[in-house]
C-alpha cells in the first residue's frame, strides 16, 4: 500500500514545471517556510579535495492536509518524504528541487521575515555557483555565503 506521501508524488508527476502563484498564496508560503522551513545551503568535499556547495529549500509538517495544499501550490518539483516519529504521527518533509528553488524564493522574498536574508543568500550563491562552473568566482565566495547562511541558522538559545 502507497504511504500518503508517495500518492502525493504520482499525482504531481509530469505536470509542467510552472510556478504561478498569486499574492496571497506567495505570503502564506512565505509564513510557512518562516515558521516551519528550511532555506540553507551545505557543502561536501569532492573527490578532488575542493568543496561542493548545494542549496536547500523545504519545509516539513504532520498536518497531511497542510503537506496536500503546499504541493497542490508547488507541483511535481516539490519532492515529499515521509517518516515515523516517535510520538506515532507522520512526519512529512517537503524538499524543493533545483528547478522550482530558484522561482519559489524570488515569489516568496517579499514576503519573509525571519528566513528573508537566508533566502537572499541562497539565491545570491545559487547564481555564483553557476558563474563558478565557468571558473569566475573562487570558492572562497561560496566559502563566505555558506559561512554567513550556517551562522542566520544555527540554533541560539530560546530566552525570551
């Protein structure tokens, strides 16, 4: 039997890979990925000894119906996996690809407040990291952009 997050990935394959979402459905994407998301990037050592930088966007909720819309909004390049915790609810966890990342940031930019300047990074290092295939930027700058994200999303205390 199809766990719910594998039903939401065959009912949004093939779709086009379009992003049209309104004002409204921008900012209640943006509230989402301000309280529950993730916009980050991470790194790993290549073969040659050199870092290879990689942007992340998603968010994860136990609400299926919450996962339902967020998908129904994003479409096929919203990736959903599923897991247990320990409480017995369903985790789901939305990843965005590549192809949607890019387009889902700049509709949602205007309207974060907390994640805005990790947003702004990641898509300031998504298009180094396109100059840098070409070999006009050094890693030293993806160095400092994946520095400065790491610092905006390191866990601090929760005084209030």
């Amino acid at each position: 039997m199809a766990t719910n997050g594998e039903m939401l990935l065959r009912r949004y394959e093939g779709k086009a890979a379009v992003l049209q979402l309104t004002d409204v459905q921008a900012a209640y994407l943006a509230g989402l990925w301000d309280g529950e998301g993730y916009i980050g990037i991470s790194r790993r050592r290549r073969h040659s000894g050199r870092w290879n930088y990689s942007q992340h966007v998603s968010v994860g909720n136990t609400n299926f119906t919450l996962v339902a819309r967020i998908v129904e909004l994003l479409g096929e390049h919203a990736f959903v996996s599923s897991r247990k915790l320990p409480s017995g609810k369903t985790f789901f966890h939305i990843h965005i690809r590549r192809l949607l990342m890019v387009k889902l940031l700049r509709a949602i930019v205007p309207y974060l407040v907390a994640k805005r300047r990790q947003a702004e990074i990641v898509l300031h290092h998504r298009d180094l990291c396109e100059n840098a295939s070409k070999g006009q930027f050094p890693d030293e700058v993806l160095e400092h952009s994946y520095l400065e994200i790491r610092a905006l999303n390191a866990r601090k205390g929760r005084h209030l």
